[in-house]
C-alpha cells in the first residue's frame, strides 16, 4: 500500500502522519513477505486496499447517498439532492486541494459529468427513471449532483491507472475507442426510436478489446488480466451502487414505483456499455502504454511518477 498516498507530485510524502504510514506499512510487508502463505495473504489484502483508495471518491458518494436517506432531516430549506450537489462540489474541491487528485483526473471527471448529465436530461424526459424528490439545482429537472455519480466512474479508472501503473498489450487504437463510444453514446437516444443496437455493440467491444490484457503493479510482481474482464468486473460494482442508488430512493425506475425491486440486469449491460465511454475518456488523457518485459521493484521504490525498471521475465496471470 505504500505507493498510493506517496504521489511526488500532491507532496503528500510530506504530511508526517501519512509518512509514519507509508513506513509502518513498509515494515508490516517486509515481515509477511517472510512466508509465502503470509505474502499471498498480503498481497490479496494490499490489492483491496489499493482498489478502496481508488473507489475514493465513488465510495464518498455512495456513503453520501445512504447518509442522507438515513438521517438527512425532512424539515430543513435545503433539500436533500441539493445537498448531495453542494457535498459532490465540496469533495471535488478538497480531493484536489488536499492533492488527492490531479488536474488530470478532474478533467475527465467534469467530461463525464458532462456527458452523463446531458443523458440523464434525455432519459428523465422519456420516462427511463425519474428523481422523485424537488431540488433547485437542476436542469431541465434533473439534480446536478447526479452527473456525479457518472463522474465516479472516470474518477475510479483514473486513481487505478495511476495506482496499478497500467500497462497494455494489443491495446485498441484510439480512434477504433472513439467511434464505439460514440456509437454507444448515440444508441442511448437513438433506440427509443429505432432499433436498439446494443447487442452489436457488445460484440464490436468484445471484437475490439478481446486480445487486450491489462498489466498491473500490486506488490512486487507485474501481473495481467484481459481488459474485458477487468471492464467486466467493474460493471458489477457499478451495477451494485445502481441498487443502492435506488433502495435509497435516490433515483427511481418505473417498475420501483410501488416498492423497491432488484435493478434488472438489462442495466448491467447498459453500464458495461457507459463504462467503454468513460474508459475512452481516461484513455485519451492517459495514452495508453504498450507493455515491454520488465522486473518486480520493491513497492517502496515507486511512487506514481516512476516507472518499474526493466525485467527479464513476462509476468504471469493475475491471482488478486
């Protein structure tokens, strides 16, 4: 865990608390690493922490969400969505003033923010879900805090580039990731009128992505999955936060109107499709890296500015 919060960059080395941190944890790694049992055990631990400092801000609002259901009072001036919107501004605020975040990363947050909140405008209008608490700040009646729950998304993929170091093999060519996010993008609003493509739009991103394995620094040892299932597993999670979004009534589809049920899976495959947009944003900020052999670096050595040096051996498969 030592590299996440040692960002050359934020000067976060230099909060004492979080140097002592960076050292106990050092220390706590160098004795599980004794034992092979211990050091599979600590890296399947350092992998979850590591993907939790990612979900920073996503987890932050998915807390907000259940926060203000549970305990937000019904009797004050603000209304609960404006709440949310001033508390998502305010996060944003200290994430980069507190050097959590870079400029980088807030930049594809607001484009996804933008692109979710012009798609959230169109499908409230057709009756795909609703908002069913009043607010003043919107848009076409919809609350401007809910651009931030798809502005998680970028931020999430992100933080996981940085922290993971990625590095690919047989990566898509930007501008193949381009026009099936903008093919996607269309048939959201397209198919409530004509045919819905989605299905060939899930077999060009299983066309596009299906040679492509992602490479990830957790520890010691560089490893790999392919990019699809890593988009796939993420969806999941996504597809979870969705439910919470509306057990918290936060948001509303039409079969929920007369009690809450399981968010359909047809939205799963809605959200891996949202994700493939969201993934080209970071990727055209990020410009993805082709993968060259290189050696497993002590974790203590990097920090999310550098590079792992070179190796002689490929990596084998993801285990974490």
């Amino acid at each position: 865990m030592s590299e996440f919060p040692t960002r050359r960059r934020s000067g976060a080395a230099e909060w004492p608390v979080l140097r002592q941190f960076i050292d106990a944890e050092a220390r706590f790694g160098a004795w599980m690493a004794r034992r092979r049992t211990t050091a599979a055990l600590y890296e399947f631990l350092r992998f979850g922490m590591k993907q939790a400092w990612a979900c920073l801000f996503g987890g932050l609002m998915v807390f907000l969400l259940i926060a203000t259901f549970l305990l937000y009072p019904k009797d004050v001036s603000l209304s609960r969505y404006d709440f949310l919107f001033l508390a998502s501004v305010t996060l944003q605020i200290a994430l980069l003033g507190f050097r959590l975040e870079t400029m980088e990363e807030a930049k594809v947050i607001a484009a996804y923010h933008v692109v979710g909140t012009v798609m959230e405008i169109f499908k409230t209008s057709v009756g795909s879900w609703v908002y069913p608490e009043e607010c003043f700040f919107r848009i076409a009646g919809v609350p401007l805090f809910s651009g931030f729950m798809y502005s998680c998304i970028g931020s999430y993929i992100c933080r996981a580039w940085t922290l993971f170091h990625f590095e690919f093999k047989a990566h898509p060519p930007t501008a193949w990731l381009i026009a099936l996010s903008a093919a996607i993008y269309l048939n959201f609003f397209t198919h409530h009128y004509v045919a819905d493509l989605r299905w060939l739009l899930f077999i060009a991103a299983g066309v596009l992505f299906a040679r492509t394995r992602v490479y990830f620094l957790n520890w010691h040892t560089h490893r790999w999955m392919p990019l699809l299932l890593g988009l796939v597993l993420v969806t999941g999670f996504i597809w979870l936060a969705e439910n919470v979004g509306t057990i918290t009534k936060t948001w509303i589809y039409p079969n929920q109107r007369t009690g809450w049920s399981i968010v359909s899976l047809g939205k799963f495959g809605a959200w891996f499709l949202l994700l493939i947009i969201s993934y080209t944003l970071v990727a055209l900020i990020k410009k993805p890296s082709e993968r060259t052999a290189r050696a497993a670096v002590p974790d203590d050595a990097l920090t999310q500015d550098d590079a792992p040096s070179p190796a002689v051996a490929e990596p084998g498969p993801a285990r974490v």
